[in-house]
C-alpha cells in the first residue's frame, strides 16, 4: 500500500488573542500565543501543501495591515510573520520550487489558511464546494474576500475523497461550512490526522469544547466533528494534531526536520 513518507509541519507565523475563540465560552480574558502552520507531505505521488498561512503583503504593508487588522483588535492581534515565514522560502531550504508542490490542500477559507496563496502561483488548489459558497456570503470576519480573487481556478471538490493513495480528506465542518481535515498514513510511523481549525488546541479534543466560532452559531456540529476525528484516531491508532496548539508545535520536530 502506498504511504507518505514524511510531513514537514511549517511555521509560518503566529498569532495572539483571546482564548475564548479556539475554546467556546472558555477562556474570556486570557490571551494565548498560537502557532499559523501548514504541513509539506511528501508522497510516493507527488507533494502536498496543506493550507498557506497569511498573505505576507498585508502585514508588511502598514496600510494594508491597519486596514485587514486593526478592526479585529482587541480580541484578535495581527499576526507576526517574517519574510523567511512565507512558503517559498521554506521550499527552497529543501532544494524544491513551486514546480514541486503537485497540490495545496486548504482546509478551510480563513486569512491564516490561505492568504498566502498569493505566493503560490499556477499551484493546483483544492476546495470544498460549501466552504467556497458559504465564504462568497461575505457573513464570515475570518474571510478576507480579495483572497477568494483567483476561486475560479481552483477545483472545487464535495465531501470525503482520496487525495492520493495513503492521504485521505475528511469532512470535518462546524468551524467552517466546508472545513476539511486530512488522515495521512505514513510508511513508518502512526498514522496522523491534521485537524486543522476542528480542533485548534488539545484541550478541544480532550474535553471536546467546541472552537469558539462556528459556522451559523452551529455547535452541535462542530462537536460531532471533534468526535468523528477522535473515533477516526482510536480506529486506526492514529495520532490527532491541532492545529494552534503553541506546546503541541514544540512537540513536533523543527524544521528541516520531519515526521515519518
């Protein structure tokens, strides 16, 4: 059977704010430093990139950064990125190009998800159908709609489907309309589960609290994903990795070191 063969988890920024937003009606008050990844999976099959982090431009731009970010203060600061922060960059300290990356993978439409998708020209992006139709709504604050300019290019995909042999996208909604989380065997190792946004911290699946906002006020969905992928990771002694978790990020390996 086909596997990957490793995940590189890539820090492409952090970000502060209140608590109460990964964890619904907890945290009012408290402040926490999360981690803005993506993951590079490397498959027998080619490269994914799941999720691209902020778009660099909106936060190197004073203007452009007082326009996108200013208006989410105080429960939210803008990101803190770097230029060596931006995918590319990280790409090219593997000896790779954007010719190597086969897809991007976004799970979900949110500026820390895909702003930088700007420096991914000509990629072959992947979408959910209901998360691309429920961000053209304009009613989500997580989406910036500029981001959405080249959607008619990307492919537009409709529930659970195989990515490649031995990677696997699960529908995981109620963060978002059309949030996507990905199972990815490994040639080595357990098997691992990229939440994303499902589960922002650790705490969301060990106490299974719901991230603070939800698509539509929709709770109860959220928790049935949160339980959906922990069932997934009991049933295939796979490991589950949030997605904000800044103690969890330490765990795993620096980069250019990876996971296999």
């Amino acid at each position: 059977m086909s596997r990957a063969l490793k995940i590189w988890p890539l820090l492409t920024g952090t970000i502060r704010y209140e608590k109460t937003i990964s964890t619904r009606n907890r945290g009012h008050g408290e402040f926490i430093d999360a981690p803005i990844l993506a993951y590079l999976i490397e498959t027998p099959n080619g490269r994914i990139l799941y999720d691209a982090g902020c778009d660099y431009r909106k936060l190197a731009d004073p203007l452009l950064r007082a326009r996108y970010y200013d208006p989410m203060r105080p429960r939210v600061e803008a990101p803190a990125m770097r230029e060596a922060q931006r995918i590319p960059h990280y790409l090219a300290q593997l000896g790779l190009s954007l010719s190597d990356i086969d897809l991007v993978f976004i799970g979900h439409l949110h500026f820390d998800h895909v702003g930088g998708l700007c420096d991914l020209p000509g990629c072959e992006v992947h979408i959910q159908g209901d998360e691309l139709a429920a961000a053209g709504t304009g009613l989500d604050s997580g989406v910036f709609t500029g981001e959405l300019a080249n959607a008619d290019q990307w492919r537009v995909k409709t529930g659970e489907y195989l990515v490649t042999p031995g990677v696997h996208a699960v529908a995981s909604p109620g963060h978002t309309a059309g949030h996507m989380s990905l199972f990815i065997e490994l040639k080595k190792g357990q098997p691992v589960i990229l939440c994303g946004d499902a589960a922002d911290l650790g705490e969301n699946l060990s106490e299974e609290i719901a991230p603070g906002y939800c698509w539509q006020d929709n709770e109860t969905l959220a928790l049935a994903s949160i339980r959906k992928l922990k069932a997934l990771g009991r049933k295939e002694d796979a490991e589950l990795w949030p997605n904000h978790d800044m103690d969890f990020f330490r765990s795993l390996p620096g980069f250019p070191a990876w996971r296999e």
